[in-house]
C-alpha cells in the first residue's frame, strides 16, 4: 500500500499540513524499489525551489504526483512526478497569494482543482483538465484563514473559510456554476476549517473556538445545527473519515498532547488523550477501512507518528508513504 502525504518544515517553519492523502500504484521498478528500501527516515532528496508555504501534494492519476507551494511575490508554483521523473518547477502566474498552502483537490483521474487564499482574502481557483490550466478566477469572500476544500463526487467541489467576523462560510461548484458564499453560523472560530466526505452528497465540517470544538454536517438536503464537542484545543482540527458513518477527529490539548474524538454512526465518543507533547498541529490519514496514521511535530523538530490498525495502536509504518517538507533552506525536501 502507498501512501501520499505532505508535511510543513520539520525544523524551522511552525506549520503542518496535510494536502492530500490518495493510493499511488508503483509505476515501475524505480518506485517499487524505493519503497522496500532501508532507512526511509533518512532518505531525503531536496526538490529545490524557494518557497515560503508549506508544501500540498496530491495524486490524480496513477503512478504520478503533483506538489503545489507558494513561492517568492506570492506566485503558486508546482513540480510534478511522472512515474520516474521529477519535472522542473512551473510558475503559475496570474493570482498573488499569501503564505498560506494551497490545497489541491481532485474529482476525477487527471483532473486537478487549486483553491488558494490570496493576499486580498479572496479564495482564487486555478484547474487542470488533463491537457491544460484554466486561468486564476477570484471566488471572492473575505477569508481569514486557510481553506478547506473537498470534492464528494464528479465535477463536485466544496470550499470553506472562516470569515473575517469569525464565523464559517461556504461555496461550492455543482459542474456548471460556482455558488455565492453562504454563512454556515459559528461565531468566534481561532481555527481553520477541517472537512471531510464519507459518501456522495455528505459534508462533516470541523472548527474550533475558544478551545473546543465544533461540527457541522450537510446530510444531502439540509445543515445541521452547529454541535458543540467540547475539548481543551489549542490547534487546527484534523479530520478523516476511513469508512461510512465514521468520523475521526485530532487535535492538540492545552496540555500539548494529541487529542481524539471518533463518531460510529450513531454517537459521538469521548476525548481520549493519545499522549505526547506536540507544537504543531497534527495531521491524519486513512488509505483503508479501520486504518489510521497520525503525525505531529514535536519541539525538537522530530516528527512522531501513531497508527491504529483496528485492533491496536501501533508504532510502525509499513508501506510507502510520500513526505514533502519545507526545508530551513526554504527549498522543497521529500523523502518516501
């Protein structure tokens, strides 16, 4: 099983993030090779560039991969992997955006979607059809923070922020046309946004405020009211969903642990502490039913990570697993 996943600078940047988590099939020996290697931990190659964001990678087609950062005067650049090669870096002009990752998303093979916020708090969107990029467009809005975006379905995209009163909004596109922002409530939000789909036409969407937690859910007709989940945070929510009517949910307490809250389809569980002592927000990832990894960064810089197999918590990874950092020499760094 491979994995894809991008993590912020280790070292030197205060951010984590995770883009985008798809299966990648081996595309020949080269990869197949790399992946039952020793010593993946210290199995890094610098990709280059000058970027000031934390990297977003996603996979839209097999055997391939796509990292997307912001680099110098706010321009979005990307380098891709084609199944043996790395690509040169491409800027892609037209939108200034600020520090903030871009988050890619992806709806069909080969099909790319960026949702970017810019340095006008404005979200820009910027696609990819297989043959060609579009033009940046300004979805307009006010966002003050990161965005969030996920697709549920073919030529379906769902975008959210926080606004600048503190409250959640959305828009979406439905194939033919984008939405106007809509308010979704919330008041106060200190975080940015977290969603994520465990089937067509379902949205659970994640924030906090004043240190606990709150849920949205779009059940195919209507949205629910905002559900408080209580917690002791002091980090973005990380939100994943490995099967049907389940829902997992980390984040970092006061006390600097990670945190987590689990949904079975009927109830919500209660906070359990998974330990540690963390700075930075933890991310999560799930490529199979009952599987979870989680990763978070330490003071140290050193990054940890927990998975839970469906019986057990373990402390081992098997697989291939893609990272992407941003480096202190603000260069691209991956290792697998």
């Amino acid at each position: 099983m491979v994995r894809l996943i991008t993590i912020s600078s280790l070292l030197a940047y205060n951010s984590l993030t995770l883009a985008g988590v798809l299966p990648i099939v081996p595309a020949g020996p080269e990869l197949q090779d790399r992946a039952t290697a020793p010593n993946p931990v210290n199995r890094w190659e610098s990709l280059g560039g000058t970027i000031i964001s934390p990297p977003a990678a996603i996979s839209a087609l097999a055997g391939t991969m796509n990292v997307f950062v912001v680099g110098r005067y706010g321009v979005c650049h990307h380098i891709g992997y084609n199944g043996t090669n790395w690509s040169t870096w491409e800027a892609i002009e037209g939108a200034y955006l600020s520090s903030s990752a871009p988050v890619p998303v992806s709806w069909g093979p080969n099909r790319l979607d960026i949702l970017a916020q810019g340095e006008d708090a404005a979200i820009w969107h910027i696609s990819y059809d297989g043959f060609s990029l579009s033009e940046w467009e300004s979805l307009g809005g006010s966002i003050q923070s990161a965005p969030a975006a996920i697709s549920w379905g073919t030529n379906r995209l769902d975008v959210f922020g926080v606004g600048s009163d503190a409250g959640l909004y959305h828009k979406w596109w439905d194939g033919k046309d984008w939405s106007a922002w809509e308010f979704l409530g919330g008041e106060g939000i200190d975080s940015k946004p977290a969603v994520t789909s465990w089937a067509a036409n379902r949205l659970d969407v994640f924030a906090t405020a004043g240190g606990a937690l709150y849920h949205k859910a779009w059940d195919g007709k209507n949205w629910g009211a905002m559900e408080a989940l209580g917690g002791n945070l002091r980090s973005d929510p990380a939100a994943v969903s490995w099967g049907r009517n389940r829902i997992d949910v980390f984040a970092l307490g006061t006390d600097k642990a990670v945190w987590h809250i689990s949904f079975d389809g009927s109830n919500w569980s209660q906070w359990e502490s998974l330990g540690g002592e963390f700075t930075l927000a933890p991310v999560a990832v799930s490529d199979q039913p009952n599987r979870l990894d989680v990763y978070a960064v330490g003071a140290s810089g050193v990054t940890s990570q927990i998975v839970w197999n469906g019986n057990n918590v373990e402390d081992s990874l098997t697989g291939r697993v893609d990272v992407f950092v941003m480096g202190q020499d603000k260069a691209l760094w991956h290792n697998w």
